[in-house]
C-alpha cells in the first residue's frame, strides 16, 4: 500500500492574485451600488421637481383658460354692437381654443410626471391589469 500526496509548495501567486482581484471585484459591486442609489434618488427628486412645476403650470394655463373665456365673451358681445370686427372675435376663439388645448397639455405633463414618479419609487408594476 502506498500513499501518494500532492501538496504544491509554490503556486506563483496564484492564490493571492484571485484574492485581490476577488477583493477589486467587491470594490467594484460597491461601487456600482452606490452609483444606482445615487441615480435612483435623483431620479426620485427629479420627478417630485416635475410634478411641482406641473402643477404649477397646470394653474397658469388655468388661468389662461378662464381670461381667453372673459376676452372671447367680451369680444363677442362688443361685435353684437358693432364695437368689434369679425376678426376680432375669430382671433379671441382661436385664443379661447389654444388656452384650452395648453392646458390640456399641462395636464398630460402633470401625469407624465405622475408615472415618472411611481417609476422613481419603484411601484410602477402596480398599474398593470392582473
């Protein structure tokens, strides 16, 4: 009976060598980690930053709206005296109607920036239908 050992006294730092590259690979993961958190919070603040100026937007062309409304009846009435021509109150309709279609458009921002948002938290995968 004999037994046979094979025991490599010298590997050529082998060993060592993956230690450290294992040891610049965890570096690295870390690295990458703390990059996405980063990413994920300012793409967190920055959606909460386009709500904020969405709905801010969303009460100007409000706003609008109801002036374009006041101009466009204002018009209307000064071209049932005379006081108004024609033109004049096709250009306050046409007023009347992009005020509207703006805030038709601040609205769609408004809920664009609303789906940014659950997206930034994480919990855009509770709008999909069962």
């Amino acid at each position: 009976m004999g037994l046979n050992v094979n025991i490599p006294i010298f590997t050529g730092g082998a060993t060592k060598a993956k230690i450290n590259q294992a040891e610049i690979d965890i570096q690295d993961l870390d690295q990458d980690i703390q990059n996405t958190q980063l990413q994920l919070s300012l793409d967190y603040k920055n959606a909460v930053t386009n709500m904020e100026n969405a709905l801010i937007n969303i009460e100007s062309m409000q706003d609008n709206v109801g002036l374009a409304e006041r101009v466009q009846k204002n018009t209307q009435s000064n071209y049932q005296y005379g006081l108004a021509t024609l033109t004049e109150v096709l250009d306050a309709e046409n007023a009347l109607t992009q005020a509207k279609q703006n805030y038709a458009n601040a609205l769609l921002d408004y809920k664009q920036a609303e789906i940014k948002l659950i997206k930034a938290k994480g919990e855009l995968n509770t709008l999909q239908n069962p």
